[in-house]
C-alpha cells in the first residue's frame, strides 16, 4: 500500500515550489534526498523539482508538472496549499530535518525486521547491540531511576502541578488535564461548548492551543468562542439581530481573540493520518501546549470495519499524545438510548463503536442533559487515571455558548 504524503513532506514541496530562490540552498545544507520522503508520490515530485532546476528552469507549478504523471501532479498542486512558511528558514530546515529523522527511523525498523526474517530469532541478539547502538546516536542520554526521583522532588519542591487546570471549580480539584481526556455526550448536551469554553479559558491563561475541528468549520468554532468570551446572544450574531452593545462587545472580543495562540487545523484535515500529522506540525512550529479533537467518529480511518477504524484512530491519537507529551481534549459520541422514554445517564459502556476509548483514556468526562424541560447538564468525571471521580451540575446556557458550575454538590 503506498504512503499518503505527510503534512511535513507536501510543506517543504510547496514552499520550494513557491519559495525556490529563497529555500533550495537549504536542500544541501540539510541533505535531504528523494528516499527521505516516506510517501513516494512526493519522493517524484521532490525529483522532478531538482530535474528542473538542474536543466536551468525555475521550478514553480507549470514546469514541474509537465516531468509528472497525474497522481503526482495532483499532489503538487495540493503542496502548493501548503507553503505557508517561506518566511521561517528556521523552520524549514527543522521540517527537513525531521523528515529525515523519520527517514531513519524506518530504516532501523526495517533493518531489524530483514534481520529477523534472515537470521532467526536465535542469530540476531549479537547484531542487535549494533542497530541499537545506531538508533542511540543523538538521542541523549538515558534517564536513570536518580534521575526521576530528583526531578519528582524538585516539581513538589516548586509547586509544580503537572498538567493544565479547568476552568470548573469542582473538577479542578480532582484533576488537571493531562495525558488524553475524552469528552463524551450525546447529541445535544454541549460537548462542543464545553471544549470551547475550556479553549478560552486555556487561551486566557496564556495557553497555545491547536484544534482540530471535524465537524464544524472554523469560523463557527469562533463565532462560539466570541459569544461565550464577550457575553454576546449567539443566536443573535448568526442572524445579525445584535442590539449596540453587544456588537460593540462582539467586535471588542473579536480583536483580542484576534491576537490569541489559537490554531485551527484546515477544514480538509479529516482523516487520522493527516489529523495526526497537522498536530504535530502545529506543536513542531507554533509550540501548541493543549489539543483539542471534536470528534473521534467523524474521523476517517484506515480501516472499512468501523469498530476497527475507531479503534485505530483512538490508538493514534493516544500514542501521538505520548509522543508529544501535551494535553489532548478528545471529543466522542455515546450511544443513543435504546429507550428513548427513559433517558438514564451515560455510562463508559456508551462510548461508540469501541472499547479502546475507554482504555485509552487517562480521563473521562461524560456529559448528560439531566432534564427535557430544564437546561441542566449533569457532569461526571467517570474515569481519573490521577486520581478521584466526581459529578456536578452545570447550568446550560446554550445561546452563549457556555456552562456555569451551579452551587449544588452532590
């Protein structure tokens, strides 16, 4: 099966198709190569923008495409989408880099691998030290057990919490959000609200955050945020019916926002491969501390089982947050009750279409419209990896977009 292109690989294609003079010279000083390209489609494309050059042309869109068949000339025009970083030589040589970092990785993988299948498992522990040995060169050392413990000690000592506060009093005081906390609800109880409400708030305490929204475009996702930040009738907005002030406080909160590191994902970035490689370019370029994924179901996968697929996609992203080492907010339906007369809260056995959400999870909050005639939604951390569970109430104030804790405790 041929590789899709990455995100990293159609950024560096375009920007030399659109940057040329300004970015070919960083080819040599990186070494980047045809072969470092995981996707071989972009791997013609890279040999075709050399071709050019070396011939004495300007690489650039025309001259390319007519060295390359079609489905390489689809992915040059869509690389072009993607040069928007022609200003940034750091970054462009850190994203040549990484696509060759990425490039040795598999090849240590495969070398493994022929040496498996070749030798036999009972052959290959001598040669094994010297593949490690490779994979080892610039990584850093390793961290020994003193090493932990003294970091441990020195987080208490300065008041370090590890993970990021919610802005809702009584989860706060149970958990912080770390690792990958899935938000689950069924249709209509505001799991969309409640991760844009926490993105504010993470934005007002000077978060970076990146969003990665499958379901609504961006500029909805905004509109919500303006209604829930500057208190503005969010119905109204829509239908421009706002009274004076609040078009005042409306345009007012649009500017700040404005300034906000706050990073949507391109509306086209729907399946895992491409959500997961977008996330990494937004936490590589604009250092995003928190992610937020709304929601699992509407992503493609890589599978046509949909209980397959959702387990894969659950997968990925729970080892991507790994990998990173940032919050994850990740957004999941629950199933619809199988009678309708009787709506019980949700449970962990609600999740759709997978039981590894469940396991993935560090955290889980379930979402639940407690009453049909009253706007009161039910909040219960059922899972906390770290720590204690907890429910409380939120008054549902849907037409501006937000939650208020209510004073009742259970």
């Amino acid at each position: 099966m041929m590789n899709e292109p990455t995100y990293e690989e159609l950024l560096i294609l375009g920007t030399l198709l659109e940057y040329w003079e300004e970015s070919h010279y960083m080819i040599d000083d990186t070494g980047l190569t045809a072969d470092h390209f995981e996707s071989d489609v972009c791997g013609e494309v890279f040999k075709a923008i050399i071709r050019v050059s070396e011939n004495g042309d300007q690489p650039h869109l025309l001259t390319v495409v007519k060295e390359l068949g079609q489905e390489a000339s689809e992915v040059a025009q869509i690389a072009m989408g993607n040069s928007d970083m022609g200003e940034s030589k750091a970054l462009f040589l850190n994203t040549c880099r990484s696509i060759i970092n990425a490039s040795k990785e598999r090849l240590l993988k495969n070398k493994l691998l022929r040496l498996i299948q070749d030798d036999g498992y009972e052959n290959i522990i001598g040669q094994l030290g010297d593949v490690y040995d490779e994979a080892i060169v610039g990584c850093g050392k390793d961290e020994t057990i003193a090493d932990i413990c003294n970091n441990v000690i020195h987080e208490y000592d300065h008041g370090v919490v590890e993970g990021l506060p919610s802005m809702f009093g009584k989860l706060n005081r149970v958990m912080t959000y770390r690792g990958m906390c899935v938000i689950g609800a069924r249709p209509g109880a505001g799991k969309t609200t409640f991760a844009l409400q926490e993105t504010a708030s993470q934005l007002g305490s000077g978060k970076r955050v990146g969003f990665v929204s499958v379901e609504m475009p961006a500029s909805q996702c905004i509109q919500r945020i303006i209604a829930n930040v500057g208190n503005v009738h969010g119905y109204r907005m829509m239908n421009r019916r706002l009274t004076t002030n609040e078009a005042n406080n409306m345009r007012e909160t649009a500017r700040e926002l404005a300034n906000m590191p706050l990073f949507f994902a391109p509306d086209e970035t729907q399946d895992i491969h491409k959500i997961c490689s977008w996330i990494e370019y937004a936490v590589k370029r604009h250092k995003v501390e928190f992610i937020v994924v709304d929601y699992l179901q509407l992503i493609k996968g890589r599978f046509n089982n949909r209980y397959e697929a959702v387990t894969d996609i659950s997968n990925s992203l729970a080892r991507l947050q790994k990998k990173l080492g940032i919050p994850f907010m990740v957004l999941s339906q629950l199933r619809r009750p199988s009678d309708s007369s009787t709506v019980k809260p949700p449970t962990m056995a609600d999740l759709r279409e997978s039981g590894s959400i469940e396991q993935d999870a560090t955290s889980i909050i379930l979402l639940h419209k407690k009453y049909e005639d009253k706007e009161i939604v039910q909040a219960t951390l059922e899972k906390n990896r770290h720590g204690q569970t907890t429910r409380f109430e939120l008054d549902a104030q849907f037409a501006y977009y937000r939650f208020v804790e209510r004073d009742e405790d259970y």
